[in-house]
C-alpha cells in the first residue's frame, strides 16, 4: 500500500460519517448502495420461474459478482476497522467487530453462498439461499433516522412487552374458548387450540383472511366480541407510540435549550 | 411447624413483594411460574389429537401434578394470608381473602378438576375442562406494570363506555337497515337481525372474513359507509388511550417534582 | 289535574335534569328506558322467522303497549314543554318544540306504526317497519358524555371534511384507475367504476372481504399501494382525533383555573 | 375588451382570493365546480355499460361541452396569468406558468381529447380515456385546508420516510422467508417472491382478502407473526402524524401569540 491509500484513508472512504465526505467515499458507498440494491432485485426475480430459466448464466455470474464484492469488503472492513476507537487492538479489536452487529450482517450475506459449497442436500441449499435475503439488512448501516425509533422503542420497552402480554392472553383465552365452542361444529378446521390461535392472530389483527371463522351463534358471539377486543390492540400501541414520540420530541428541545453554544465563537457554553 | 418456618417467613415467600427478594421467594415463585407456563402448554397441546392419544398417561400425571401443587399452594395462601394487614382476622380475614381476585383465580384454577369427579356428563366435563384455561390468570399476580393500563382505563371509563356505545349504536342501526336491504337478495346469509350484526361486526372491525357482505347496489352503499364509519371506531379509542396515556405521564412527572427526597439521607422532604 | 300533578311537576318528572332527581323522575325514566330496551330487542328478534312465528300475539301485544306508550309520551312532552324556557308561547313555543331534535326523534319512533294503516302496500310496510329502528335514537336523551364527542367533531369539523376529501379522492382516482387495469381480466366484479368503488373501499378501509381483488400483476401492485394509502387513512383521522381530545383537554382544565369561585360561600369570583 | 373587463378584472374574478369575492367570481368558480362535479358522475357513470349504451349521444355531448369549456378556461388562465406577481413577464412568466402544478392539472384535463383524435389504437384510446379522471384535480385549487396536512407531510417527512422504509423492509424480508415456505405447499399462489409480496401486503396492512393465506403451520407461525407486525405499521405513522399535528397546533397557536394587531385600527403591532 502506498502512502496514498493507508488504511487510516481506506478506513474513512467505507464508513459512513457525519461530517464532509470525501469523493472517493460518495462512489464507493454509491456502488455498495447498488450491488445491495441489485441483489434484492435478484433475488426477488429469481425466484419468478420463467426468468430463473431464461437467465441462468446471468443470475449466476451476478451471484459470483456480489459473493466476491462483498468478501472483498468483509475483509477490508475487517482490517481497517482497528481504526475506531472501539476496536483499536490488532487482534482482540478485530475479533469483537467481528460480533459487531454490522459485521455479523457482512458474514451472515456472503457466508451461505460458501457453506453451500460444503454441501449437497437440496433442503440445506433451499434454506442456505433463503438467508441471502439477509443481505437487505445490509443497508441499516445507512438508515441513521431509525435511532428515533429505536430510542422510542427502548423507552417504551416496558408498555410495549405489556400490550404485547396483554395481546397474548387475549389470543390465549380466546382461541382455547373459540376452540371449545366451535370444535364440533366445525371438526376440521377448528381441529385443536394450535389452529383455533390462528383463527384468532387473524381477527384479532382484523386481517380475516375468511378460510376460519365461527358459524355456530355462540362462536360469533365470542367472534365478535374478540374483533372488537381487537381495536384496543390496536389503540393501545398507537398511543403508546404516540405519548413515546412526544416525550422524545420534548426532551430533545429539552436537550437543546440546556445546551447552549457561545454566539462568537460556536463553542459550547459549560 | 419449626422456628425457621414459621408462618412469616412462608408468607413472605410466598408473596411478591417490591423490595429485596430471598433466595426462598425466587425459587418458589420460578417453580410457580414455570408450573403455569407448562399448564398452559400443556392444555394447548392437548387439544391437538394425534398429541393427547400419544401421551395420554404423561398428560393424565402432569395434571394431577399440578392441581396437587395448585392445592397446596391454595391451602398455604390462606393459611398464611392473615399475616397481610387486609386480612388479619383469622376466621373473617381468611374468608375475605377467599373472595379477593386473586384467591378465586386460584380457586377456578382447581375447581373443575374436583367438580369433574362428581359428574358423568361428557358436555359439563368439557365445560369444566375449558375452565382449565382460566390458570393462565394466575400469571396476573406477576404483572405490575399492568397498573398504568388499568389506571387508564379507569380514568378514561366514561370516554371509552361512550365510544363502546356509540359502536353499539352504529352497529345495530346499521345491522337493521341491511337486514331490510339485503334480506331478500340473500335470504340465507342475511336472515335476521342478529344475523346481520355478526356482518356488522366483521365490516366495522374491519375483520371482513368474506363470508358475509351485501351484493345489491344499496347494501354495498350501506355497506361502504359503515366500512368508512369503523375507521373512526378505531380512531376514536386510539384518541382516548393517548390523551389517557400523557395526562398519566404528566401527573406521575408532577408527582416527582411535589415529592422532593433529601440528597443526603434519601429521605422524603415534607 | 289537580294541584300536585301541575304541568311544571310533570315537567320536571319527564326532563332529565342535572340536580337532584326526584323518585317520580327516576321511576318514569327507568320504565321509559326499559321499554326503548325492550323494543331495540323485540325489533332485532322480530326478524328472526322462527320466533317471529312463535310468538305472533306477543310481538303484536308489545308493539301495541309500546305505540300506545310512547304516543303519550310524545303528547305529554308537547303539553309540557312550554315549562322550557326556549319554548315558552303557548303555539309557536310547541311548534318550534316539535321541529327540535328530540321531538322528531320521538314523532319518527311512533309515526311508522300510524302510517302503515293507511297502506297495504307490502314494500312500504316494509320501510315502515324498519324506521322503528329509529327508537333507539331515544336513547340520546340520557348520553350527555355524548358531548365531549360532538364538541371534538365541531372543533376539528374542518380537518375531518378534509380528510374525509382526501378519503373521496384516493377512493375514486384509484377505483377509476383500476377499473382501466382489471376490467378486461375480471369482466364481471370490475364491471364498472361504481363496481370497482366496492372494491376500492373494502381495501381503504382494510376490510377486504375477499369477494373482489385484482388478478392481474398491474392491479395487484395498484392494489398494494391503495392498500398502503388506507393505512394514511386511519393515521389521518386518528391523529386529528387525540388533538381534538388534547385541546378539548387543557380548554377545560384552563375554564376551571381562570374560573373561581369564594372558598367560603362557593359563589363564582369574578 | 372594453374597461369594465379588462385582463385584472378577468384575473380577479377566475382566481380564488381569501378576501372579498366579487358576483362575477362566485358565480364563475361554482359554474366550474359543478362543471368538474358533473364530469366526475360522467366518467363515473360512463363506465356502466347500459348507461353507456342508453346515453350515446348525452355523454358524447357533454364531453364536447366540457372540453370546450376547459379549453376556454385554460387559455384565459394563461392570457391573465400575468396580472399575478409570479409570472409577470409576458412570454417567460406564461411560459413558467404553464410548467405549475395548477396549470398542468388543466392541461391534463382537455389534452386526453385532443390526443385520442390523433390515434386510432384503441388500447391507446382507453388510456387516454382514464386521463379523463385527473379532472378531479382541478378540484385541488378549492382545497386551501389541504396546506396544514401538507405542512404536517413536510415537517415529518423524515419518519415517514422511515416508517415506510421499515414496512418495506418487512414486507421483503416476510415474504421471501413466507416463500421458502409455503412454495412447496401451495405452488399456485405462492409461486414466486413477487406473488408472496402480494400476499404480505395484504396481510400487513390487515385487508385479508383471503386469496393468498399460508397453510402450513411453519407458515401460519410466520404469518401471525406479520399480522402482529403489522399493527406496529399503523401505529407507527399514526404516531408520527399526531405528533406533527400537535406541533403545528402549537407553532400556530405561538405564531398567533407573538404577531400583536392593535385593538383600535387592526393593524399589526411590531
């Protein structure tokens, strides 16, 4: 490598920071941003028959094309990484970025197209390549607006889980109930408590795909009434959500009046 | 009973309490809760044929297990019960806890298996079986935070009574008036009032099974507009639950801020 | 009548007012409540044919008693309503009674019965008989909670038209759109535009009945959009609701701080 | 031209001003609302074949009439135009007039007519006709209210932005996962990733048709997991919009308070 490309000047073209970027960081987040981009495509039409059959060679070369693009950035990555601060040890800096949630997404997109070759179990490979779809999660590393939604998830963590308890002891109490009610009358598909739940996740979240439902008049009775159990599962997430934003938004005004900066020089005011 | 057990000590075990927990208390109550955990399972999987013809005896054992260890968690409770202030008493005490919420969940709990010995009759048997699901309430006892839901709703009771009777409202106006539109287009699916409520149900829930909807050009009028009207049944809980949930978050705040503690001793100022 | 049943004590039998009620009051609105109860149920169980059939005298003995009620009642309220301020004069006091919200409701829930003996048109008796739906609406009188609604409705009046305009729009721009797409592959549900509203309503709202959805790869991505829209459809009138409930919220508490009133005499300060 | 109609009388009375309006101009904008309200019932109408057949001639004429008449309607915009501020130079101000979004909305509306004389394809024939639909927009020039949902659009377009993000992210994920699964059970309906989208998109916006629903149990396990998914995707940009009313509210409300009109002449206080 030459003084031009050392790794402290590699390390700041991959990541993406904050402040200026430089020219040569735009183009090589561009391309990544791209070959992702192009793989969910590929990957989505795929598995469209027709086009799996005529474009054999394409969907192949393609795949070789990212497997090799995105090793190559696992393994840059990797090295210059020593670089943050976080993981500045040669070694054992390097080996805990590689349980970053980042790098871990990085192995996870290249890592089935390799094991594949290990392999010749048509199951093994079916599932192998469903995991390639994992390489969309590649792109969090560009979506910085989801830490509001995060921080509101975290905060919210507790009423959150509770709705989502509540939710279960709805479907819980309601589909062994619905089960008990509607067994007779419809053996087959209110079978046992395991089927009854999916009669219940699908009116409870009012999506009713109508291939379970009650006929007998005490089943539609609990029916309806569990439909209507279902807007406060609804509701309740919503305003949970909602009292979670504003707070967000308060304290960060919050955080910004506390925080003043001088007005000469920029610098922030202790 | 020795010293080292003495009906305190059993009470405090027993007991979920807010402070420092002793290892007794953690070990019985991760026993209890795995024990309603696995009935809870255990009754979900019953009900799946090809499971409960397999492990006939392993069911039959697990459930006598359980209403012996739910017995005698029920006997202890009461016997240790009077050392809560609210029930000290021994005889009028003992009697009002049996009437508390969480004594007779513990008591439906049990009941069916000993009421099932004294009948015959397949039907009640079955009943009574379903009333198995209600051990999964014994979980209620774990879960504290559903404090701030409950004291919402009651703070919000005569909002969301209101808009529980406007539901009603349009339901029933709505349901009638089909009834008369598409009784005769559909004689079998739209065959009385109550017949057309449960059509009421799935359209304003938005549930919308499939199984029945009008078919004539007025019924499909009527039909879109009550679709329409259930987005403001979901709109309007969801605004309740949310003034609910910040008027709580504020007065919690304010009660911080009125209930100063001193920075050294840890103290309430008054 | 004499002096203990003046008009004024009538009045104030019949009006539900505020303060405290007198047990002449109380009774009479219990018997009026129980009897619009007990039609909302004879009207919804008349439709069922087997105990329409069953129970011929009793559903016409009912009815009867109810007219008969309920036509006193209207005639009683007439006499007496000059007691209210609003409608003092003797004849264009009671004219302008008769025109006011409660009073139609009242002649509308008694109307239908008197006029279906002036016809043996079987259609007609069939409308009639569905406008004795309309006697719920006497239930209105006892939800006075019913106005913290209606002055949210008032207050966001603007907001909710324009959602409702934004609702109109995406229902016939995308229902006329895909009318062009579908009509040549499902000639008979997307038939015309009026018929594909049915279907473009049902997917706003969510409800997705399942009796009309497109087929073809254009209509389905057309589909998944507005299906994408409705969900606006219900953050958009729910978001204008918990304002409306915010501002209504802090109006109130802010009438109660500016109004006060003598800690001694209770009197209001101005 | 005589003086009494000159350019910025004729300005005036086609443009839709916040103040005084005179006869001419009301008279003038409700002769074309009801222009645009009956073109909309004559498209609408129009697509029902036995009023199409019955009515040759009447919607024939009619589309004459209102070609006609919005033909005069967009040459007089563009002659007036001129009179307003922004594009007050005689050829570049028009020039720059015709590329609005309001003037482009007029083109669109008479173009389709003049373009279907020029072609003979009727594939081409039919697009054009549904062109006719975006005479709807010419509505949009009476919506001012529009401007605070725009405002709440704008000011949140970033979660937005990312809430939808998240749902794309979901959907991709579930239904590729969804097609790994259910592919070898239904081959038909979940033949490919991009029919299983279809399949996730009307699952988690909750429409259900009921055309596509997984039934394995791996695939039921799965799909009430996105059922559950997809009430977070209303909740979410529920979330965000009341938030942004609530902003908005307030910025307004503060606007209000620190702009000070003189109570004696009503002109502002600086």
């Amino acid at each position: 490598m030459n003084s031009n490309w050392s790794r402290k000047e590699i390390y700041k073209v991959l990541e993406v920071t904050r402040g200026k970027k430089s020219t040569a960081s735009l183009v090589f987040n561009a391309i990544l941003l791209t070959t992702i981009s192009l793989n969910t495509f590929a990957i989505i039409l795929h598995s469209v028959k027709s086009l799996r059959h005529d474009f054999v060679s394409f969907f192949s070369d393609f795949e070789y094309f990212s497997v090799i693009f995105f090793t190559i950035e696992y393994i840059v990555r990797l090295w210059v990484c020593v670089e943050n601060e976080k993981y500045r040890h040669p070694l054992w800096g390097r080996i805990r970025y590689m349980f970053s949630a980042g790098a871990l997404i990085d192995l996870l997109a290249i890592m089935p197209f390799y094991l594949s070759n290990f392999t010749s179990d048509t199951g093994l490979i079916r599932i192998l390549r469903l995991f390639r779809i994992f390489r969309l999660f590649k792109f969090s590393r560009y979506v910085h607006a989801l830490k509001v939604i995060e921080s509101v998830f975290k905060e919210k963590r507790e009423e959150l889980i509770l709705s989502f308890v509540f939710f279960i002891f709805t479907l819980l109490i309601s589909s062994a109930t619905m089960y008990y009610i509607e067994n007779q009358a419809q053996p087959n598909i209110f079978s046992s408590i395991p089927a009854t739940i999916w009669w219940g996740v699908t009116t409870i979240t009012s999506v009713g795909y109508g291939d379970a439902y009650p006929i007998t008049p005490l089943g539609k009775l609990l029916g309806g009434i569990v439909a209507v159990a279902g807007v406060a599962m609804f509701a309740l997430p919503t305003g949970i959500f909602v009292s979670g934003f504003n707070e967000h938004i308060k304290s960060s005004k919050q955080d910004k009046k506390d925080f003043k900066f001088c007005p000469h020089c920029g610098e922030p005011l202790s």
